[in-house]
C-alpha cells in the first residue's frame, strides 16, 4: 500500500471516527434527557455519571480511571436495565446506533483491533438494526451531519455555487 494510500485511509478513519464521536454525543443527550424522566430522584452528577456509563458500555468504550469504574460495578443493576430499554425508549436513534457501531467496527478493523463484541451486544439488546445495510462513508457523513444539525452539536456545510463563491472575493 503506498504511502498516500495510508495516508488517504487514515483520514477517512479519522473523519469516520469523528462521526461516530457524534452519534455518541446525540445518544448520550438523550439518554440524559430520559434518565432525567425517569430518574428524577438521582442528582445531576449521577445522571451524568450514569448517562456516561450507558453510552460507553453500548459503544465498548468503558471509562477506566477508578472513580468510573466503581460507579459501573455499583449501578451495574441500573445500566444493565437502561441498556435492556434502549431500543424501547429510543426506536428513532435505531439507525444511527447501527451505522455508528458497524462504523466503529470497521475503523477498527482496519486499525487491526478486532472486537465482535460491540456488536454482538448492540443485537441482543435490540438496538442494532440488522435488516439495514452497511453504510458507505459518504452516506455516514451525510447522515451525521444531519444529526449535527438537527442536535445542534455541529453546524452542517453548506453547498456554495462559484458564483456565490466568487461575490465574496469582490
């Protein structure tokens, strides 16, 4: 493989990962905004603390500095619930939670890590839409900034005409 080959796939990871940084930021501010609901007795720390573990766990990323860790194994029972309702509670976030693994996935098998297990996890908690096909890039991207923009996490570009371009040099 040449080198600007490398290079080429290596910003594409890059940009594919920066994608599914985003799914996971929209999952976690909804799951936020459900445990809110549903949990109103906890304060916001725990909320947070808890929204994070659910994200994390559901992407494979658990947090491994020691306060983390203690809060998984004592709400353990809690996010294995949460976890249990996520294709009940978000069914609209599906689709975006199946790209975004499959994605993840395949950036990390093209990194060489090879795990099933994010997968695997995903479909039996019901939240991985197996019916649907693997996303291309530019499909992905596309879908991402949409849910940038819908969440207002990121602004989504837009398509200038070279007239347009060209009016602001003059």
């Amino acid at each position: 493989m040449s080198e600007q080959h490398k290079e080429k796939q290596s910003k594409l990871i890059s940009a594919l990962r920066e994608g599914v940084a985003l799914v996971q930021m929209v999952f976690f501010k909804e799951i936020k905004g459900l445990l809110e609901k549903k949990h109103p007795d906890h304060d916001l720390s725990t909320q947070l603390m808890l929204a994070g573990a659910i994200t994390n766990e559901l992407f494979g990323t658990p947090n491994p500095e020691e306060k983390f860790v203690a809060f998984r194994r004592d709400k353990r029972k809690l996010i294995e619930k949460e976890l249990n309702e996520l294709a009940e509670n978000l069914p609209h976030l599906r689709n975006a939670l199946t790209d975004a693994l499959r994605v993840q996935t395949l950036c990390d098998n093209q990194e060489g890590v090879e795990d099933p297990g994010v997968l695997q996890a995903a479909e039996a908690l019901g939240v991985l839409a197996k019916d649907r096909n693997l996303p291309l890039p530019s499909a992905f991207m596309t879908l991402v900034r949409g849910l940038g923009e819908q969440y207002q996490l990121v602004v989504a570009p837009v398509q200038i005409s070279a007239e347009e371009d060209q009016s602001l040099l003059h």
